[in-house]
C-alpha cells in the first residue's frame, strides 16, 4: 500500500534558500555597519584634522603674540628720547639695558637714515641694502626674514621701526631703531607646537627657507648660508613650501620621507611667514584605533555569530532531517504493518470465504451422499436377493426346459424371439455388473462422506492413508485415459504410519490441491507432446523422527523454474490460463499444513525433472498445545 | 557542515577575536637597552614607578616655556624614559624641597643639576657628573682691560650672597695674590640680574656665577657680555639618590655612561648649557677635584 505523502520544499533547496538568507542579511548588515563605521570615522578624522589646524593655528598665534609684542617694544623704544635723539652714546647704555632685560634680543642698535649702523663698542656698519632698513626708513616697522647679523655673525631675525622726530607717523623717519633677535628663540616656540610624538612643526620665511625646523642643518647658520624649502628634493615637501610662500593654509595627506603624513600649514599675521605642523599620520588616525578596535570586535563578534547561527541552522537540519528519516522509517513501518495486516485480512477473507465455500461444499457432498447412501444401500441390499431369484428363476427355467422338450410353439416363438439362452447366460453377468455398479456408487459415497468429513471437524487420529486414498477416488475421473493421453498411473508407497492427529478434512483439501496440480501438470505435458514415459504420480508416506511423519506427492512433469518456486505458496499466484486457476489452492494449503499443524510445506523441482511437494507434520502434537481446535477457528 | 570545517571556523574566529585582544592589550614599547638588576626592579616595582623630582626654574637644566617643562635635564629624561620598562612619574618641585625630599625616600632620584659638596655627599650619592659647575667671570664685552683672570686684581666684583660665586672669592684672591695682585671691592646681589644690570652699568667690571649660567648669558646677550675664565675650584653638577641606593646609581651611571660615550652628552651640553666640557671626571668628586671616598671614609665635621 502507498500513502499519499505531501510535497515539501527539498532539503538541499531549503538549506540554500536558509543559508542564502543568512548571507544577503550578514551581507546587507555588514554593508550597512561599514558604511556608518566609514561615515563616523570620517566625521572622527575630520574633527581630528581640524584639531591639529587648530594646534598649528594656536602655534602661529602665539609666533604672531610675540612678533607682534616685539613690533611693539621697538615702536616704544624708537619714540623714547635717548633713540630720538639719535646721539649713539645717549642711547647706548639704555639700549644695553633694554637687552639685558629682554631675554629674547642679541642687542638693539639705531640706525641712520643713510644707512649706517652703531656698532656697541663703537664703529658702524652700513645696512642700507637691508630690506629690513629700507622699509623701516620707508616708514613700516617690520621683521626681516633670518638673516646674519653683520656685528654678531650669528643667525637672527631683526624687527626694524623706523624713528620719527615726532609723533606724526606722516613724517619722514631721521633713523631706524632695530631689535636683532635671536633665532633659536622662535625655534623654541615652534618647536613646542606639538600633535602627539612623532609630530614636528617648522615655519618658513617669504622665500621658502626655513625659519625654525627641527633639522639645524636646514636652519641658517653661519656655516650653511640658506636652504629653500621650495627646492627641496622631496617635492611633496617643496609643493607645500610653495604653497605656504603664496601665504596658503588647509591640511594635507601627502608622503613625505617616505611615509605618509599629515601637514598642516598657515600663514602669520605679524610677518610674511608661514608656519607648518607635519604629523604622521598614525599620530592622527591612533586616535581612531579605539574605533577600530571596535568596529573590528564587533565585526568579529558579528562573524562569530554568523558561524553560530550557520552552525545552529546547520545543526537544526540535521535534526530535522534526522527526525524526517524517524518518521518515515516509522510511516514505512506503520505501512508494512498495516500492508501485512491488510493482506493477512484479506487471506483469512479468502480462506473463510473457501472455507465457507469448501464446508458448504461438504455439506453439500456430505448431505448427497447421505442421500445417495440409502437408496444405494436398498438396490445394493436387494441386487444380492435379485441374483439369487434370478438364479432361481433360471434353475427353474432349466427344470421345464429339461421336463419339457417341446413346449408350444408359441412359446418357443417367444423364446427366440427373447434370445433366451443369452438371456440366460446374460442376466446373472448383468446383475453381477449392476453389484459391481451399487457397489462402487456405495464406495464414492463412502469417498465422499470420508473427504468431507463434516462430521469429524476437529482434532482426530485418522489414517492418513485413508485419507490420500479418498482424494485419489474422487480424482479417478481425471486419472483415466483419454483420446489424448495415456491413462496415469499412480505409484502408492506407503510406510508404516501411525494414525496421525489431525483436521482430517483440511488435510484431505491439501492432498487435493497437490494431486490436482500434479494431474494439471501431467495433463500439460501431454498436451505439449513431450516424450512419452508412463505419467506416474508417486505417492510416498514414511515416518520422520519419533514423532513427525512426512508425505511427499511427486509428478513426473515439467516442472518448475525456481522463480516459479519461490512464488509457489504466493496467494494468487498461479501459472495457468486466466479462470483456470485462482491462484489459492497452494497458498491455503501452506497455510493448512503450516499454520494449522505446526507442519512445514516445501517443493523440490527443477524444470523438465518434475515436481515433489513434501509435506511434514507432527503425528501427535497437535493435542499437546492446542488440544481440541473447534471448527470455527479453523475456518479462521 | 562537517566536523573538520566548522573547527576551521571556530578556530578562525578564535584567532580573529584573539587578535584583536591582543591588538587593544599590546602597547608599542621601546626595548629597554640598559641593563636592569633584578633588585632595582623589584625596588621599583614596589612603588610601582620611579619618582624623579625637578626643579621649576633653573635654566638651563630645567625651566618651563610656555608652562611646558623644558631644558636639559628634561631631554635626559626623555631620553631615559624610552630606555625603560617602567613607568618614570616626575614631580616639579621648588628647590629649597627637592634635596631633602630624595634624602628622606619621598622621592628616588633628584632629576636636577645638583652640584657635589661636602655637605650634600654625607646624605646623598651623586652620579657622574653632566656639566661643571664652577665657578667663573662674565664682563661687559666692550670692557677691554680685563682679558685674563689677574687682570680682575682691583676690580669691582659682583657675587651673589651667600651663594657658591661668593664662596669662590678666596680662591680668586689667592690667584690674584699669587699673581701679585690684590683683590679689589667684592659687591653682593640678591639676585644676578641686578649684579648683571650694575655691570653693564660699569658700577661693577665682573660678576662671578658658576660657568654655565655664565656661558648660557653670554650666548644670550653676545653683543652686550664676555666670558671669562674659571676663578675657583672645580665643581661638578649631578643627579643625586638617597645614600646607599647602589642600584639606582649604578643604573643611572649606566644611562649617562652611554650618553657620554657616544657623544649625546656633549650634543645636549652644547644645545643646552652652550659650553661642552672635555675633561669631565667618570665619578663625582668634591669641589677642587677631591674624591667622595675619603669623605664618606672619614666625614669632615662642619
């Protein structure tokens, strides 16, 4: 039998379809985390970069404090008398004064209009080609780029203010006063402005060269005249410096030295100098490791949860494929057990409906014969007393035949007529025949009251012999020859047997099924014209063991193959034409010998070598477990 | 998925999130590359750190620039930082407190330019010195009649009270004596900048300060003042620890050995200090060159 099973999505397929919904989502949440992580870095990186602007802002704004406090202290000290006055030994003990009290400056000296310079212990210096000069004399206070000082060879940077008679800045300057300031001291400031370790700020002057940098060999010096920015051989570094000379600013990621760095760069106020913080670029974005940090915790704990949930997805299939295969394996046990149930119903219908069949049939032959028993036994009865009246009547016959010679011819007429002496000689082989006829109709009878034997429908000690014998009476008709075959001979060999206890009836329907089919069989061979040796039947009985005894009905025809073999006990299974055979015979008799008395059925057969059915039966077991079977249960 | 595959995953995550620990616990550390005993790490890490105390405002060792502590025990302390592998907590504190805090354990190591003297040795022990601290003369540098050490005979002089440039008088007037000269009027100041200002004054034709302010001055203001020569004994300057701390000092020594022998010393002295010192002993000594040993051997009592 086969259940109707519903249609669900295939295991492959549903896995895939699972799995692929874990993957667009792992996939479009990953999307979604690394563009908001890119997105917060971002805004985190822009923050930080303007932070450090800032830093260099703030670097600049100090530079620009202190160039402007320096601008101041030279305007204040170019409208002091002792410098207006422009008398070189008035004015030098108070400006050695003001150099000893301002830390920053070298030494502070006046300037004539034509260009000469004091000299503190005397002498003087021309400086009209100055820059410095000539916009001070202009009347700009200003602050040159690193320079020289022609009296102190030292590196320094001057801020120059041009000194007036009067306070009216329109008037035309009668000198300069000049602060020479030492250029380690804006190193010092620049050098302070900081962002994280690794970072370093410099500042260029107007022409590119280096105002403060944390290589000296960069810095002027007495020994190296100048070094330009703008030239240099990096020419990230030197497109910068250019930059920052065109008085520029913003923040840059370029490769400087090799590696990538942030630079950050803005022009002074107070001077036209330029001042830029280099910061690698792990000193900006370490401040973003944190965040990464995160973000990768997250994306690993992310991708350990993807792999848990595969696993638990894959573990979840597992179990249900496992519990899929439980219930089908129990569907398919449930199956076979209700198939089996179902066909052992529908063999026990059979079997009851044979049963049925068979016991009405044995009423049927059973009440036949009854019926047919007494009026046989009348004629049988009386056929002895009509043969000896007849033998009478013929010895009285013979008595007026010998006393009177010649009766009258009317008589004589009639005994001619009547063919008296074979009429004589006739009639008592007739009544001898019509015995012999009573006689084999009172034997059938008996036959078939024995294979019936309704009346002995349970558990009893029969001769199985008996038994064999009746089957073969009732099947004598099929035995005879015909127009087409020889008449079959059945060969009895019969041992010694006890009488065995048994359901005599259903035995005797197993013995017919056998014999039937064996006739069938030889009938077959004959039909298909095969050699011509005797037909046999041989019928052999013997004990086997203490306590079992075996019977085994072989044919001599064609056999079977032993695929034919293994069907054979099949309920309706069967080689014949269609409506021959019911394909139950040898089923129900397996069953019989079988399930009714413990027995075993088997055959042996080869084709073309005949075929033997061996019957095995205990001869008394039957009363020791079951006891008396009644008759309903057999039909069961 | 097989039992081998999702072993690969785990293990793949493991060593994901592994590297990540690892990434957030590791720190970028220098190698240290001075030898460490195992006491003096122990000692430390019984604190936990060593503590260095600073001075606030002694350029050129240590001063602040823009509230930023800077100067050339600062650089040295940088330096030292990145050699070790404990942490260096430092504490500025003013002058008159740091001596004595080092001698009483508060702090480990007087991170200052501490000079040698007889007295501060019966309480501390200095390392090799950095620098010389003796004593010497500035000028006014259009002055052309002094030009060696004798022609300081008759001259007015400025000193500051009570300190070591006062201290050295007797020196020079020994010198000068020897020379067959006598010294002239001695002046003392409270502070040097008033010394300085009566010298470019000419109320005064020299101050004496120890070489280095003196050296540092005149880099300032070269327009304005000379350096003289040497007037007394040698006198070296020093980072000091409490007396007997063998390990520290020998650890310290070990640091400055190596800044010494590779020329750093000389760079910083010459960045910083603006004068070098060739001839600077390996081990401190008392002024006028005298080694510690016989002090601690036998305490002079003052």
């Amino acid at each position: 039998m086969k259940l109707k099973r519903f249609k669900p999505i295939p295991d492959a397929k549903r896995n895939l379809l699972m799995r692929l919904l874990i993957g667009s989502t792992a996939l479009v949440v990953g999307i979604t985390a690394y563009s908001s992580y890119q997105v917060v870095r971002n805004t985190m990186l822009e923050s930080l970069k303007r932070n450090a602007f800032l830093e260099v802002q703030q670097g600049g704004d100090d530079l620009d404090r202190w160039l402007s406090n320096l601008k101041t202290h030279i305007e204040t000290l170019a409208s002091t008398p002792a410098v207006r006055s422009m008398d070189w030994s008035q004015a030098e003990p108070y400006l050695k004064a003001e150099v000893l009290r301002f830390s920053d400056s070298y030494e502070i000296v006046t300037a004539r209009s034509n260009g000469l310079r004091n000299v503190i212990g005397g002498g003087s210096i021309n400086i009209w080609d100055r820059v410095y000069f000539q916009k001070a004399i202009a009347g700009h206070t200003n602050i040159s780029d690193p320079l020289i000082s022609r009296s102190l060879k030292l590196p320094a940077i001057i801020v120059a203010a041009p000194i007036r008679q009067e306070f009216d800045t329109a008037s035309v300057p009668i000198g300069v006063v000049q602060n020479v300031i030492r250029l380690d001291r804006i190193a010092q400031v620049v050098n302070n402005v900081r962002y994280g370790d690794h970072s370093y700020a410099f500042a260029l002057d107007s022409n590119g060269s280096a105002i403060a940098h944390p290589d000296p060999t960069l810095m002027l010096s007495v020994k190296n005249s100048t070094s330009n920015l703008a030239q240099a051989t990096d020419s990230n570094l030197a497109a910068i410096a250019q930059r920052m000379i065109k008085q520029q600013q913003g923040i840059e990621l370029l490769p400087i030295d090799g590696t990538l760095k942030y630079v950050a760069y803005l022009p002074l106020k107070e001077a036209n100098w330029s001042m830029a913080l280099v910061i690698p670029r792990e000193d900006i974005e370490s401040k973003l490791r944190s965040l990464d940090v995160i973000a990768l915790v997250i994306f690993g704990l992310a991708g350990t949860m993807i792999v848990i949930l595969w696993q638990v997805q894959a573990l979840e299939q597992r179990q249900l494929k496992q519990s899929k295969e439980v219930l089908e394996q129990r569907v398919s046990e449930r199956t076979a057990k209700l198939s089996a149930t179902l066909e052992q119903l529908q063999r026990s219908q059979l079997r009851l409906v044979q049963s049925e069949k068979m016991s009405a049939l044995g009423s049927l032959v059973a009440g036949v014969a009854h019926e047919i028993n007494n009026p046989v036994s009348f004629i049988f009865g009386n056929l002895n007393h009509v043969r000896e009246y007849v033998g009478d009547l013929l010895d009285l016959l013979q008595l007026y035949q010998k006393h009177y010679p010649s009766p009258h011819a009317e008589i004589e007429q009639q005994a001619e007529a009547i063919d008296l002496p074979f009429l004589v000689e006739d009639l008592p082989k007739t009544v001898a025949s019509m015995r012999m006829g009573a006689d084999r109709i009172r034997q059938i009878v008996l036959s078939l009251r024995n294979f019936s034997r309704l009346d002995h429908s349970e558990v009893k000690p029969v001769d199985i012999h008996e038994g064999i014998d009746s089957t073969l009476l009732i099947l004598q008709h099929r035995l005879k020859a015909t127009s087409d075959r020889p008449e079959m001979q059945v060969i009895r060999e019969y041992g010694d047997l006890p009488e065995v206890e048994c359901y005599a009836g259903q035995l005797n329907q197993v013995f017919m099924n056998i014999l039937s089919n064996a006739i069938d069989a030889l009938e077959e061979q004959e039909a298909r014209n095969l050699e011509c040796s005797p037909l046999t039947i041989r019928i052999t009985t013997q004990r086997y063991g203490s306590d079992r005894i075996r019977i085994c009905i072989a044919d001599n025809g064609n056999g079977m193959s032993t695929a034919v073999q293994q069907r054979i006990f099949d309920p309706f299974f069967t080689t014949k034409e269609v409506g021959k055979g019911t394909g139950m015979g040898m089923s129900i008799s397996y069953q019989i010998v079988a399930e009714k008395h413990q027995g075993s059925m088997w055959c042996e057969s080869a084709p073309g070598q005949g075929a033997a059915f061996w019957i095995e039966i205990p001869s008394c077991a039957l009363r020791n477990s079951e006891g008396t079977v009644p008759a309903e249960a057999l039909a069961a | 998925m097989s039992i081998r595959r999702r072993a690969f995953l785990q293990a793949g995550a493991g060593t994901l999130l592994a590297s990540i620990a690892h990434g957030c616990v590791q720190q970028s550390q220098s190698s240290p590359t001075i030898a460490i005993t195992d006491t003096l790490l122990k000692q430390i890490q019984q604190r936990g750190y060593l503590l260095v105390a600073t001075e606030d405002d002694y350029p050129p060792f240590e001063f602040l620039v823009n509230g930023k502590p800077t100067g050339f025990d600062h650089e040295l302390l940088d330096r030292l930082r990145k050699q070790v592998p404990f942490e260096i907590r430092q504490e500025i504190v003013p002058w008159q407190g740091l001596l004595p805090g080092v001698a009483e354990g508060k702090y480990d190591v007087a991170l200052t330019a501490a000079v040698i003297t007889d007295e501060r040795a019966e309480t501390l022990d200095f390392t090799t010195p950095f620098a010389e601290s003796t004593i010497a003369y500035v000028k006014r540098k259009d002055d052309a009649s002094i030009k060696t050490l004798q022609d300081l005979a008759d001259k007015a002089l400025g000193a500051q009270q009570g300190g070591a440039s006062f201290a050295a008088v007797p020196d020079l007037e020994a010198v000068l004596k020897q020379k067959g000269g006598k010294l002239g009027p001695v002046k003392q100041y409270r502070k040097f900048a008033e010394a300085y200002q009566d010298l470019l004054n000419q109320r005064l034709d020299a101050v004496l300060h120890n070489i280095v302010s003196l050296s540092v001055l005149v880099d300032e203001k070269p327009a304005i003042f000379g350096l003289g020569e040497r007037v007394g004994r040698k006198s070296y300057a020093a980072w000091a620890v409490n007396k007997g701390n063998q390990e520290l000092l020998n650890f310290l020594n070990g640091f400055l050995g190596d800044l010494r022998q590779g020329g750093e010393l000389k760079k910083l002295q010459e960045k910083w200090l603006k004068i070098t010192f060739d001839q600077l002993p390996t081990e401190p000594l008392l002024p006028g060159d005298r080694p510690l040993r016989s002090i601690s051997a036998s305490p002079i009592k003052r």
